[in-house]
C-alpha cells in the first residue's frame, strides 16, 4: 500500500471514529451479516438505529482494499442511486436500506453503514 493510501486512510478512519464517538450512544444493526449470491442476482443490505439518524453513510470495503464512500443519506425518505446501487432513509429516519440491482463482480465486497453528524 502507498505512503498516500495509507495517509488517506488513517484519515478516513480518524473521521469514522470522531463520528462513532459523536453518536456513541447510537447502535446501528445491519443485515444480514453475511450473504452469499450469483452473479446477476439482486440483494438488499439493510441498517437499523436505535435513534434518529441526522445522516447515514454507506460505504464498500473490497478484499484487500481501503473503505470506499458509496452515498449518505441525510433526508427522511430519501433515495439515491448510482450505477446499479441504491440506498434509501425511511420516513422516521431510523432505517436504511442499500439494494444492488444485477449484481456485477465489481459489486463483491464487505458494506458497512456508518451514523454521521452533520
């Protein structure tokens, strides 16, 4: 790994752990833990605060690689999209989902959701 990667991702961790420490008191569950699929098949990831989310980021962690910044969320019933991937708030801003449409082996990889403070 670079000198740069390592630099931006000892930043992108220092971020995610001043945000964790801001919601502290926040638990975010997600679903499933773990799933197995075939090229071409659909799947959902979903995450679930025990509070009212001011924002939640979705993020990829490929083998071997740093945590990609997918989408965030900050608006109730929010939705986004981008390239087969899409993430949605609920209404009560408690929940969200990331559906994969098709998935592609680019799509391989370990999602993670993350509460943010804006």
């Amino acid at each position: 790994m670079s000198q740069r990667m390592e630099t931006l991702l000892r930043v992108l961790l220092g971020i995610l752990e001043l945000q964790v420490a801001w919601v502290s008191s926040q638990k975010l569950e997600q679903s499933p833990l773990s799933l197995t699929i075939q090229e071409g098949e659909d799947f959902t990831v979903n995450c679930s605060s025990s509070k009212t989310l001011y924002a939640l980021h979705w993020y990829r962690q490929k083998n071997g690689e740093g945590l990609s910044f997918l989408m965030v969320l900050q608006k109730k019933g929010e939705e986004k999209s981008h390239e087969k991937i899409t993430a949605k708030m609920d209404e009560k801003m408690q929940q969200s989902s990331l559906h994969i449409t098709a998935s592609q082996p680019s799509h391989s990889g370990t999602y993670l959701c993350a509460a943010g403070a804006l």
